[in-house]
C-alpha cells in the first residue's frame, strides 16, 4: 500500500488545501478504502467559499467529499459481508446511535448522525478512507466507480421522489436542472411518471434534461414573476401538476411551485436557500397543497444500486469534467464556475478509469 495519503481540507473560509494526512486503521465494524472517484457536491463549495452551511460551521480543517466509491483494502475483525477487492459505494450518512429515528427506518433524521464532510466529521475526497463496513455497499461487476459515486445525488432523487409520492401516471414539475433535478428527473421517470416539466435559467442545462428523458423544458428568465411561470407550466402540460419537486431552493420557485401544483397535490423542497422565505402559505393550504421536506435520503443504496445494474437508469452523462486528485483545487474552481454538470475527482493514481 502507497504511504501517502493525499486529502483535500477547507481550514476555513476561502482556505483550501491539498495535504497529507495518516492513513487510518479500520476498527472492528470498519473498512478502509482506497478510493478512486468522489463527486464535487454544492455543498462541498459552499463550505470552501463560506465556511458555513446553516449551523454547520468549519471550526476545525475538515476533508471534504461525500459522493463516492472505492475498494476495500483492509476488512476489520468483525466485518462478514465485504472482503479485500470489493468495489463499494459509500453511503456517508452512519447513524451514531439506535435512537428513535434509527428504529423508524428514518435514520437520516437522527440528530448525533455522523455525516461525511458536514462539520466536525471528516470527507473521502482522499486516497485512503475508513468507512462502517454496514454503510458501503458492494457494486455489481457492471457498474462502474462513477455510477457508484453518483448513488449518492441519485439517493437524494429518489427520497424525493419517495417522500412526494410519484407514482404510474404521475404529472411532475421539476424546478432546477442541475445535477440534484436531473437525478429526480431520471427517477421521476421510472418510478411512472407519465410527464416532466423541467425549468431552469440555463438552456445547456435543459437541453441535458431533453436528453436524460423531459418530456418539456421551460427557460426561465429573472424578470418572470412565480404566477407567470405558474401559467406557462400549465399551458405546457395541459393541466397543473400533480408534483412539484423543488431543486434550486430560491424563493421565488418556491412560490412558483406552489402556484403551479395542482390542488391536493405535493410540492417537495429539496433545494437548500435561505433560513426564512416568503411564501404563499395560505394559497397552498386553501388549495390542500401539501408542503414537504426532504434531508438527505435513508435506505436508498440497494434501490439505486439495482436500478443502475438493470440499465434502467443511466447516470453517466451527468459526468462532465474529470480530474484527477492532485488537480482537486482546479476541479473545484471548475465547479463553482458552474461549468458543466457533475465534476468528478480520481482518486487512485493507477485507475483513472470511469
């Protein structure tokens, strides 16, 4: 095994470094990775270029990165079901305690969750990685790294989904087209939704969307006010939408995917904006527009993983820039320029293969 370990760490705001770190020993219940494609989140830049997310604050340097695959090269004593040379993907979300919220199978929930590159606990955008052997999960031989490391925005498409119950059928609006509202397009579709609506201000992004499978595009413009783009959906589709998933978290969709959905159907917040938003509560509650929340996803792998396996959902076009790991600082000016759509980083020097 290589001895360096090259990481990337925000120290704080604006502060981004590419350092050497030790390699760590699994624990009994644990597997060390080496890793070899990890995706750049929003979040990840956000941290980088704020220091913040909400109250998640970068106190201490962190490694970012928390989309990701890898293969085992250390098994702890207790771990059965994973063996040196499996290729993984990581769910990074690993419930601390068997509180309330595990026991309900809404683990994502629980407030003492460890969190790959959420404050204080460390990301896998690094060589090597300890992970709960529990939350990676093996790859069929027919999937690649960079699906498996696209599980993880492909996950928070399905919990969307989920929570707003798109079924055979369903009528769906997505607002944003960027990688979090292709994932929910792509899932959308399969889960039976029989058309979706995608907007977005930039039409390179909605013409990727026409091609992963949107059935219309709609170009927003800064000037449209939220009833206006409420109309122009319904003109589009024929009717209002029974769904509304929201991806950008500005609060001017917001009210636009109020406006537009259907009366007794359900918006999805995905998107993350500011704390407070101005909305049109009482429009949605005349109408019993119900109003959900989405954070992160639970029990989504083995779901993704059998979708991707089956052909019958295809993430590899999100991929469109690739670096490798000592190039991480550039990947990530990349991806705050907003260039392309999924940015993703190569781990292992001798696979920097898909």
């Amino acid at each position: 095994m290589e001895q360096d370990n090259l990481s990337l760490v925000v120290h704080s705001k604006g502060d981004l470094r590419l350092e050497n770190r030790p390699i760590p020993e699994p624990g009994p219940n644990d597997v060390l990775l080496q890793m070899h494609s990890v995706g750049i989140c929003g979040s990840d830049v956000h941290y980088w270029q704020n220091g913040h997310i909400g109250d998640y604050v970068v106190t201490k340097p962190m490694v970012l990165g928390h989309e990701a695959s890898g293969r085992v090269v250390k098994v702890g004593s207790a771990v059965k079901h994973l063996k040196v040379g499996d290729r993984v993907a990581i769910e990074p979300g690993v419930p601390r305690e068997i509180d309330d919220f595990f026991k309900n199978g809404r683990y994502n929930l629980s407030p003492t969750i460890f969190f790959c590159a959420t404050p204080p606990d460390d990301g896998n955008l690094c060589r090597y990685y300890k992970h709960s052997a529990n939350f990676c999960y093996k790859l069929p031989d027919n999937v690649t790294f960079e699906e498996g490391a696209l599980i993880e925005p492909l996950s928070v498409g399905i919990h969307a989904c989920r929570r707003a119950g798109v079924s055979l059928g369903s009528t769906v609006l997505i607002c944003g087209a960027g990688p979090i509202g292709l994932v929910s397009l792509l899932v959308a579709k399969e889960m039976g939704a029989s058309q979706v609506i995608i907007t977005d201000l930039s039409r390179e992004r909605l013409a990727m969307a026409k091609e992963l499978g949107a059935d219309f595009q709609l170009t927003v413009k800064r000037e449209d006010t939220p009833q206006h783009l409420a109309k122009s959906v319904e003109g589009m589709l024929g009717a209002q939408p029974h769904i509304t998933i929201e991806c950008t978290g500005a609060e001017s969709s917001i009210q636009t995917a109020i406006y537009a959905t259907r009366s007794g159907g359900v918006v999805v917040l995905v998107g993350l904006g500011s704390e407070m938003a101005t909305i049109p509560l009482i429009n949605a509650a005349l109408r019993e527009v119900d109003i959900r929340g989405v954070f992160r996803y639970c029990n989504t792998w083995p779901t993704a993983i059998a979708m991707l396996a089956s052909g019958k959902v295809n993430v590899k076009p999100l991929v469109t820039h690739r670096f490798p790991l000592e190039q991480a600082v550039q990947a990530f000016e990349t991806t705050r320029q907003g260039a392309g759509v999924k940015v993703m980083l190569k781990c292992d020097q001798n696979d920097q293969n898909p």
